[in-house]
C-alpha cells in the first residue's frame, strides 16, 4: 500500500518502464499533474518512457490531488467514479480515460507483489 504520491509515482515509473503490453493498452502520452503538489509525471506509453516535466502536448492529462491519487491507486476509488465525483479533471482525448484504467491496475498488481 503506498503511503504518498511520490511512492505512487515510482511504481508507476518502474511498471510503464517495465510493462511492454502497456502500449497496447494505452496507446499515447498521458501526464499526471497534482493539484497540491508541484508533482508531475508524464508517461510516454509508446515508447515506454517517463518523466517528471510535464510534456508540451499530452494526449490525455489528468488532474488530481495527492490523496485522490493514493485512493486510486490503493484501490479505494475507481478512476471513473473520481471523474463523476468531480474529483479528478480530464483534458484531452476523454476515450484515453478510459484506457486509463489498465495502467492502474497494472500498477496495483506490482505493487501488491512488492508486498
């Protein structure tokens, strides 16, 4: 169980790095910027890189606070019922939301195995 973004952030680094069926699952550049942090991750799914500047044109860019993060990724809140809760804000291509979802529970499943 994570205990703070920075912690969430690196198993999201570790698993897009590491997770070659993650480019089938979301097939573009998505950026995580934190509302109460100066915190950002951008993940390039394509070429299976990341980043802590926040990209020019992402094709998704989702934005959330630090605790709605770790809800999300601890499994205690679903990516969609965030969005319908309005605690999460979405720019850009809405059906990569979606798809969203996949790295998320790719992300849990390693952080599970760390346990």
């Amino acid at each position: 169980m994570a205990t703070s973004a920075e912690q969430v952030f690196a198993h999201i680094e570790e698993t897009v790095k590491s997770t070659p069926s993650l480019k089938k699952k979301f097939p573009g550049i998505l950026t995580l910027k934190l509302t109460d942090s100066p915190l950002v991750l951008t993940l390039n799914i394509p070429s299976l890189k990341t980043s802590r500047l926040p990209h020019p044109s992402p094709s998704l860019t989702i934005h959330l606070s630090s605790s709605t993060l770790l809800k999300i990724f601890n499994g205690e809140l679903k990516p969609q019922k965030a969005f319908m809760k309005k605690v999460i804000r979405i720019e850009g291509k809405l059906g990569l939301a979606m798809k969203f979802q996949g790295i998320v529970k790719e992300v849990m499943k390693r952080m599970k195995s760390k346990l």
